[in-house]
C-alpha cells in the first residue's frame, strides 16, 4: 500500500495509520518533545514491517551519544534489516536504511554523506532533513549544518507546518558558520512563524552568546521563559545558556541557582547530554579559582557508569572533568588509558576513533594536567587542536571552555605572549564580553601593566552594568 506523506513524500509498504503516527512523530521531533518516542512506537505498532518506522527508531537511538541507546538500537534493528528485502523499497526508503546501517556501525560521516544525498533528490524530506543536521552537530560540521539545509530551503514555502523548524535549523547553521546577522534575522523569523520552535530559539540564544549580546539574551529568554524551560528534551541545555548569560553579567550565583534545580537538580535524568552541560558549567568556575567540590562529586558519581566504554569523545571530555575536578584522578587517567586501548583496535570507519585521537585525548589529557597545575603540559597539548577542536562535536558556545582552559593554562604559566594573542583575538570577536575585558586585565597584570589591567577590570564592570537605553 502507497502513501503519502505530511510533506508529499511517497511512502510504500505502510499502513495509512502508520503513516500518520510517523508524520506526528516527525513533528514530535522537530519540537525534541518526547512524544516522538511514543509516536514512533504507534507506527510500528500499526505496521510492525514499516521501513521508515524502523529507520527513525534506530535514528533516535543513535542521536543520543549514549552507548547504551545505540546498542539496543542495533538490536532493535537487527532482526527487521535481517528480513528485509531492499529491492522491494521505494529508492528513498533503500537510501535511508543504507545510511542508518552506516550510522548503527559508528560511522556517523558516511551517514551524513548519505543523508545529504537523499535531500539532493528529495529536499522535503524532514526526517533526512533533522537526522543530518544533528549528525552535522556532533561532528563539527560548521558548514554543512548551514548548507545542508540552506540547499533544501527552496523546496519548503512559508504555508508549510514545518517551515518555520526548518528555518530554525538553518539558523543554527548560519550561526556555527559565522554569518551572525544573517543568523539572527532567521532565527527570530523561525520563531515568529512557530513560537515553540526550541531549536530556532536555541539559534537565537547561540547568536547572542557569539556576540557577547548577554544582556539581550536573558531578555529574550526571559519574554519566552513558558515555552522553552521545560517539557522538551532541550529545556536543560537552554538553562545551560540561561546559567552562561549570568555568568557573563557575574551573577555567580544565579548561575550555580540553574545548576542546582536544573542542570544538575532532583529530576535529573542523568542522560550525558545533561550531564555535560553541568559539567562545563562547573569546569568555568573552576577556571576562575572558584571550589565547587561537594558539586563535583555528585557529578562524577552520574558520569561513573558512563565512562566505560568508547562512543563519543566529546562526551568523554566531559566525564573527565568531572573526574578530575573532584579529586577522582584515577578515574579520569583510567578513562584516558581506555581510550588509548580503544584507539589501537581494528574498528574501519568507526567516526569517534579519528575524533578521540586527534581531539578528544589530547583535551582529556590537558585537563588532567589542568587539575594538577601543570600549566606548561595544558599549553602544549591544546594549543596545536585548539582550530581543529570542532572534529570532535558541540557547538562554538560549548567547545569555548576547551578555549578558556589553554587560556588560563597561558596566564598561569606566564606564556605572556600567548595570552595576550588569545585574549586580543576574543577581544576583537566579541568587545562587548566582560570576560574577555577580564583577561585582558589578568594578562595585563602578568606583564606587569597595571594600568591597563585597571582600566580593563572598569570597563567589564562598565559592560556589566548597561544604561537602561543601552543598545544590546
């Protein structure tokens, strides 16, 4: 039986109803509600052999970066791929299973490839559409998050339910490739065509946190506050952002507020996503001298079970801060020396073996020199992958804490040249950053220029404390 899809896709060998749970989880999904998960359970509930029920199951067990999930997501799969018979498959349908097997195998480059193929032929489609773009989040790609979806744009019109999701994730794009302005009007168009549209909020939040714009930030989070702070699976990372804008405006306070009741609160789920957020919030006190143990701790007891095994570098690093900044270091150097097992063996193709070398056990190893103040150490291993750190995932807001810590290492070791490189380089990106004008004062005391060190301490107070007409 042929159908049609919600974006006038055709759809072969599946129930009408199967069919309309798909389209509703696909909707599910572009808003990261959890009904996608129920949605997608329905359709294969009403079509046990339904091809793209099978495919976007296996999807959203891989686009978590937990072990665990992309396991049982193989299972699940194993059994349907085993029985199917692809010659009988519409060609989009074959193409999606051909770049999900790729994925379910770790090799989430060619899965990407692929997926960028089908769009080519089929630029509606939303589920090749979204799966590529946070495939693109997770490896780094700055500019095929913004073409990917740039190139199908032409194809969705401002009548279309989705539009305007499509619109956020093309924001995100522009955003990661630098084009700011650009960014920004998308953004706010995508949200004002759907305003629960969390992703395209989430590219507005990125934009300004680019341009060191805190003050409007928490503005516009705040106007939105009902919409994006809960009830979806972004909710913790937009806190995440929320708890960066206060400490930018040094309300230290409110910050370790959002790390108490959300990041890392009661109803934690302690799902990594989560938990490297909390992790990277920390790991910026710790930077500024600020001891945050008693946190740290509870924190790498949620890591612990997570660490074992190899899947996601980006991941990885943050388990390791965890480790490290709570006094475990034995944990952390386990987990480095299990990474370097990992690395030696045969695994073709496997994406998160090329991150962990080049990336991720370079970072895991600086922070560990970080926590024991081998500042030299931190300097030599960050500073040759601080402009390839995107091979290992996250955005440009996420990796800056890999920045700030070769930063900080550069201070401290009185690297007086490198620091002030690194801080005249922040400072000409985003003059209006308070901690960057800190910087500069710190590094400006390390070359013993008081003045200017004074001088740069009152303008970050300055920048602080706007006038109420100030145009942020």
């Amino acid at each position: 039986m042929v159908s049609i899809d919600e974006h006038g896709l055709t759809i072969g060998s599946a129930s009408p109803a199967a069919v309309r749970h798909y389209d509703n989880a696909i909707h599910e999904l572009l808003h990261f509600r959890a009904e996608v998960v129920g949605e997608a359970r329905l359709a294969l509930d009403e079509d046990p052999d339904f091809p793209l029920g099978h495919v976007l199951s296996a999807y959203l067990g891989l686009l978590t970066t937990e072990a665990d999930d992309a396991r049982a997501a193989r299972e699940r799969f194993a059994p349907f791929r085993a029985s199917l018979d692809t010659s009988r498959l519409l060609p989009r349908e074959r193409a999606h299973v051909e770049a999900v097997e790729y994925l379910l195998n770790g090799d989430f480059t060619t899965c990407g490839a692929l997926l960028a193929r089908i769009t080519e032929e089929y630029p509606r489609d939303a589920l090749a559409l979204v799966a590529g773009h946070q495939i693109d989040f997770f490896t780094g790609d700055a500019r095929s998050l913004r073409d990917r979806i740039g190139g199908a744009l032409s194809a969705w019109h401002g009548d279309d339910r989705h539009f305007g999701n499509i619109l956020g994730m093309y924001a995100f794009g522009l955003e990661e490739a630098g084009h700011y302005d650009r960014s920004e009007a998308v953004a706010l168009r995508a949200v004002e065509l759907n305003p629960r549209d969390v992703w395209g909020i989430h590219a507005v939040v990125h934009t300004y946190e680019m341009q060191g714009r805190f003050q409007r930030g928490i503005r516009y989070l705040d106007d939105r506050l009902d919409v994006w702070s809960t009830g979806t699976f972004f909710n913790v990372h937009t806190w995440w952002h929320y708890a960066l804008y206060a400490l930018e405006a040094g309300d230290t306070a409110g910050a370790l507020h959002i790390y108490d009741t959300v990041l890392h609160g009661p109803d934690r789920t302690g799902v990594a996503l989560e938990l490297l957020d909390a992790a990277a919030l920390l790991w910026r006190l710790l930077l500024e001298g600020d001891d945050q143990t008693v946190r740290w701790r509870a924190l790498a007891d949620d890591w612990a079970p997570k660490a074992g095994e190899a899947f996601y570098a980006f991941n990885d690093m943050h388990a390791v801060m965890a480790f490290a900044a709570s006094g475990r270091i034995a944990e952390a150097e386990q987990l480095i020396a299990d990474r370097e097992t990992y690395l030696a063996e045969d695994r073709p193709g496997v994406t998160n073996q090329t991150m962990t070398a080049r990336v991720g056990l370079p970072v895991c190893r600086a922070l560990v020199g970080f926590v024991r103040g081998e500042h030299d150490k931190v300097v030599d291993l960050l500073y040759p992958v601080r402009h390839h750190l995107n091979e290992f995932g996250g955005s440009h807001a996420q990796r800056d804490v890999v920045q700030r810590t070769l930063l900080e290492s550069a201070i401290r070791s009185a690297n007086a040249d490198l620091a002030r490189v690194l801080v005249s380089e922040r400072l000409n990106l985003r003059p209006t950053s308070p901690f960057n004008w800190l910087k500069h004062a710190a590094v400006a005391e390390v070359r013993g220029d008081r003045a200017t060190a004074t001088s740069a301490r009152t303008h970050a107070a300055n920048l602080r404390t706007p006038s109420p007409d100030h145009s942020w």
